[in-house]
C-alpha cells in the first residue's frame, strides 16, 4: 500500500521541478495524478510516464477551475488532494517596489495568489463532498522576508501563507485540511533564471550569482524538487491528519539568519 494510495490528487504547476517532482512521488505512492499546466508538452510527457492524466489549465482563468474539477470529480468519483504549485519568479530586473510597473505586480498576484485562492475555493466543496481532503499550497521562504528585488514576488507568496491560514481555520470543522510549504533554493528552472538574471545585473558569472544566493543558506547547498516533495506527501497523506494552517520550511536553515 502507498501512502497515498487511491487518492485523487490534482497538482497545477505540474510540468515544472516541484510540481513535476510532486507528481512522480504522489504517483509512486498509489494516488490518481492529475497533472495541470500551460507547459502542454511536458505536462502531456509526464502524465504519460506516470500513468496520470493531464488538463491545459491556466490557474488564473476562474471558469477552468471550475470545469476541471468538475470533469475529475467525474471521472474519479472525488478530490482528495490539491498542490497549488505553479507560480513564476516575475520580472527579477524590475522587481523592486520602487521600478516595479502595475501591471507587472498584478500578473505575478494573479498567478501565485489568485491562482492559488481559485483553487482553494474551488476545492473546498468538493473535498468536504468526500468527507475531507489535504489542500498545499506553495509558498516561499521570502514570504517571511524582505524582498527587495522582487516585492510582486515577496507579496504574493506572504498572500499565500496568509490565505492557507484562512483556508485551514474554515475547512477545520470538515476535514479539509490546508498547509504551506516554503521552499528555499530549490534546483528548478525558476532558480535558474534568478540566478542568470542577477549574474546579469551584477556583472558576474553566473557560479558567483549563485554562490552568492547560497551564502545565506547554512547548509552550503541547493535543494533539490524531490525535498520539497517528500514534505508534500507527507501534508497529502493521512499520517497528518491532525496537521492544518501550518507552515513547514524546506530550505537548508535559511530561515535561521
Ligand atoms: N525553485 C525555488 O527555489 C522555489 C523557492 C520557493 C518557492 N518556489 C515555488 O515553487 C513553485 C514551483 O516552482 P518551480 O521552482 O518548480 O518553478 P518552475 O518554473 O519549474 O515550475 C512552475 C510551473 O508553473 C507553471 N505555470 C506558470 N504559470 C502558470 C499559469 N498561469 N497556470 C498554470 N501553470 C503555470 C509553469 O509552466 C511551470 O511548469 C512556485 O510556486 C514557486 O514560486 C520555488
């Protein structure tokens, strides 16, 4: 038996590192996976490999959300999980609250806040529809710090963890659950691109944007998709049944400094 075995789990973001991460691992540990992303052929490539399915689905477009779990309570009989993992970094040249333009602010809330309260609310019914269910939503570590060259960034991943709170503390009495996860530096894409970007500004390569970033992070090193999972799977899974409006760090001590 898995751990989460014949749980139906939906995880948007799912093309990406955690996402993608989250998904091998909840398949592996016997749940129905449902893949969403606007990255359609990674998304398409990795249901396949994992025996999942995939929706286009962009986590800002309200009517979607409803439709898809609609059509996953139909075609599983319920929803027991949701991971709100997608998200982007934003625009990490302009981002200071000084240079950052309106219309940049809003897209990154749209996505990383917005996305993620559409989910909630939408998952909420269905999961108390199924005698309860375990909501993550992907948070940061920066939601707890100051955030200078990405404040649209900062704001909305605090917005999460906020929003998880309220989530939990009104899905309490049903058994829906609500926690957040706050990765560090995480070995993904997203990172990538931070750390290009900043080697950019700086004029410095992009190992010493890095090693720059790491100097922060007690122990010395990147964290890879599959550390954020495992913490994933453990908030998805009934061993933390009594676990809600937490918020779990994964980030190599980061948050110590
Ligand atoms: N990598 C890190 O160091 C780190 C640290 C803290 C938090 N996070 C958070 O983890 C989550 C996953 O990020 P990642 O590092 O795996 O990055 P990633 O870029 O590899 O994955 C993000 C995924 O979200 C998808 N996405 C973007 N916009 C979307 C939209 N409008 N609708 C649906 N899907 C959309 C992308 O296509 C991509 O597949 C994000 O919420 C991110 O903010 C990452």
């Amino acid at each position: 038996m898995g751990r989460v075995e014949g749980k139906v789990a939906i995880i948007t973001g799912g093309a990406g590192g955690i996402g993608a991460a989250t998904a091998r691992l909840l398949a592996r540990e016997g749940a129905k996976v449902v893949l969403t992303d606007i990255n359609d052929d990674n998304g398409r490539k990795l249901a396949d490999e994992i025996g999942g399915t995939y929706h286009h689905q962009d986590v800002t477009d309200e009517a979607q959300w409803s439709s898809l779990v609609k059509s996953v309570e139909s075609a599983h009989g319920a929803l027991n999980i949701l991971v709100n993992a997608a998200g982007i970094e934003g625009d990490v040249s302009g981002g200071t609250p000084e240079n950052a333009s309106y219309a940049e602010w809003k897209r990154v809330h749209a996505i990383n806040l917005d996305g993620t309260f559409l989910g909630c609310r939408e998952a909420i019914p269905a999961m108390r529809r199924a005698g309860g269910g375990s909501i993550v939503n992907i948070s940061s570590i920066v939601a707890h710090f100051a955030t200078p060259f990405t404040a649209p960034y900062g704001s909305s991943k605090a917005g999460v963890r906020h929003l998880t709170m309220s989530v939990a503390h009104h899905g309490a009495a049903d058994k829906v659950r609500c926690n957040s996860v706050h990765p560090g530096l995480i070995r993904t894409r997203m990172l990538e691109n931070i750390h290009a970007t900043r080697a950019r500004d700086t004029n410095k390569d992009f190992d010493a944007a890095r090693a720059m970033s790491l100097a922060r992070v007690p122990m010395g090193e990147l964290g890879e998709p599959e550390d954020v999972a495992y913490m994933i799977l453990y908030l998805a899974c009934d061993e933390s049944r009594y676990v809600t409006g937490a918020a779990f760090n994964i980030d190599g001590g980061w948050n110590l400094n």
